[in-house]
C-alpha cells in the first residue's frame, strides 16, 4: 500500500534528499523546481493536479490536452518527469504510454488510470513506467511521492549506467595500456637492442655513415618508447600518476630484464620534486645514459639519481676492451643539449677503470624539454 499522508519532518527529508534544497529561517524548505509535462484531457483534473502540485513548490507544471501538443511542447523543452492520461482524444490505452515512451526514452512516467485499469496499470509498470495511479485515488502526498520516487529511482539508473560506461571505458583502457607495453615497448626496445649490437660489432662493412644512421634509429626508438609511456599515463587521468622514483625503477627493471646486465639504482632526497617536463627528460636521459654503460661497459651499472637544489644523475661501470674515449656519438650528443636547454651540463670521462656519466641541471628549473 501507498502511504497517504506523511510527518511534516519526513517531508522536508524527502525534499531536502531528492531535490537538494535547504531549510530557511522559518523552517520552510527552498528548493528549485522540476520541469513537469502533464497530459491531460480533463480541465478540471488537470488543474486540480497542477494546484496540488505547485503548492508543494517543487514542480513547474506544464500541460497539454493531447498526445500531439505533447508531442510539440517534447520538442520545444526538456522535461524531468511525465504524468499522462492513458485516455486521451488521440491516443487511447496502453498505446498511449508507449508512444510517450519513445518520445521521451529515460525520463521517468507516470501513467494516469480509471479505477477499473488497474490491472492495466500494473502491466505498464511491468513494461517500464515508473508508476501508476487511479484518478480517483489522487491526492496531493500520492501525487508527489509518486513523483519524488520516480525521479529517484531514473536518477539512481542513469548514475548506474553512467558508472558501468565509465568502468568499460577505464577496462578498455587499461587493456590498451596493457598491449602497448607489453607488446609494442617490447618490440622497440628489442629492436633496439639488435641495433645496438650492430654497432658493437665491429663489422668492417659498416663505415661511419652506417653507424650515424643506426644511433640516429636508436634516438627515434628513445623517443617513441618515452612518448608511448607518456600516452599510457595519460590513458588514466582518474587514476594517480606513477611517482618519477617508480618510472626510474620500471626502466632499471626493463633494461635489466632484457640485456641481462645487473643495474644497482639509488635515489637520494626528493626525486618527485621535479616537474613533469623536467622528469620525463630525466627518464629519458637515464635511459639513455644506462644503455651507454650497457653497450660500453661490463658488468653491474651503479646508478645514482640525487635531487635537492640540483637534480644529478651519474651512470657508473667497469670498462672493457673495447671502451673508448667519449666521442660525438648521437646519444651523448643529445644528453649534452637536454642539459644545455635546462641550465645545466653532461660530462662523461672514461679511465682504465671505469666510465662515469653525470648529468646535473637546476631542479627548480625545468619549464621545457
């Protein structure tokens, strides 16, 4: 059964829940009105609707005679809730209420009846009204708690509905995320590495020209790899970007796992101090600088990542044979401009026991990379 009546408290709860109002001073409830299509051919119950219903302060009543004038006022204004009369002078039972329903897809409607369709009433609701009422049991609290659940309840499935798009979209994105760096990095970086041992080689057959044009692919692969992680951070803006001292540590752990090449990385101070522009030239250094010491170098590489008033990164490892002097190698090139255009420098110094990287540049100076 329907309540009839309620407590003037549950009232204001109501109101305040369904239509976000607030209590004035003198304890009366301010609230904005919702836009409500009325389809009623009786004058009298139409008015006597409306009256009942613009009391409670809640509803701007609109109404229409017909099925056709319903038709034009859906066309001219959005409206929140429908209260329609199954018998109207062009439309006659419960084809009335499925043209509504196609008018009007998700708002919620309320279906008017004679005492004797009830049972036509309850089938309707079956088929997706929201509710109905028997006019000779109309009174104002029916009408609007009819109202207020209705509402309720369309708004309830929408947040639903919007809820499940949004979880198949962040899904979908994470899967995508999933495939690019599980598949797509991998591939590069494994491309990579084969362009990389065609520079070690030593093949006579190669000249300098052939060398420039293999670093100059090693470059663009840096470059691809440091974009494609940038579009799979952006691919979840809900969620919290990785830190900068975990970004480090997912590119020891990949040069690690695919060069076999044991990488000791320690960070000290504040390393999420740093910008994002700044930082994602920082990872693209490191990167750069770690597989420096993997091409040249044997053994462990010891990395250390400082940031206080400046932001240093120093790239240690044992020299083998074939370990030269610093040259103009495309690599190094671009590590020494990243920190020219930061305010800062790049040495790289090579002994009989070992080859050191240091990059440094001002950590509060990193607009742009």
């Amino acid at each position: 059964m329907r309540p009839r009546g309620r407590s003037e408290g549950v009232r204001r709860l109501l109101a305040h829940h369904h239509f976000g109002g607030r209590l004035t001073r003198d304890g009366q409830m301010n609230t904005p009105q919702r836009d409500l299509l009325l389809v009623e051919d009786n004058p009298i119950f139409a008015a006597h609707v409306s009256r009942s219903l613009a009391a409670s302060g809640h509803w701007k009543v609109t109404a229409a005679d017909s099925l056709a004038a319903a038709t034009a006022m859906l066309d001219e204004q959005p409206f929140e809730a429908v209260i329609v009369d199954l018998g109207l002078p062009d439309s006659d039972g419960p084809e009335t209420f499925t043209t509504m329903r196609e008018l009007v897809d998700e708002v919620p409607i309320i279906v008017m009846t004679n005492h004797e369709q009830a049972d036509i009433g309850r089938a309707l609701v079956r088929s997706g009204a929201a509710d109905f009422l028997s006019k000779r049991d109309v009174t104002p609290d029916a009408l609007e708690w009819s109202l207020d659940a209705a509402v309720e309840r369309a708004e309830f499935r929408r947040d639903l509905h919007q809820h499940r798009i949004q979880r198949a979209i962040e899904i979908e994105r994470r899967r995508i995320g999933r495939d690019l760096h599980d598949r797509v990095i991998q591939r590069l970086f494994a491309a990579g590495l084969e362009l990389e041992r065609s520079i070690v080689s030593n093949d006579p057959n190669v000249d300098e020209s052939g060398l420039q044009s293999v670093r100059a692919a090693l470059s663009t692969i840096d470059a691809a790899v440091g974009d494609l992680r940038f579009a799979i951070d952006q691919m979840h803006p809900t969620a919290e970007p990785n830190s900068f001292s975990h970004e480090f540590e997912a590119v020891s752990r990949e040069i690690q796992h695919n060069t076999g090449r044991a990488i000791h990385l320690r960070m000290l101070g504040d390393v999420e101090q740093i910008g994002p522009v700044g930082g994602q030239a920082m990872l693209s250094v490191f990167r750069e600088g770690v597989m420096n010491a993997v091409r040249h170098g044997v053994g462990p590489i010891d990395a250390e990542i400082t940031a206080e008033e400046t932001v240093r990164i120093v790239v240690r490892c044992a020299v083998g044979e074939q370990t030269t002097t610093p040259g103009g190698g495309r690599g190094l090139i671009g590590m020494a401009d990243r920190a020219a255009e930061l305010g800062g420098s790049c040495e790289f110094a090579v002994d009989d026991r070992a080859s050191v990287l240091t990059w440094e540049v001002p950590c509060r100076t990193p607009q742009h990379a």
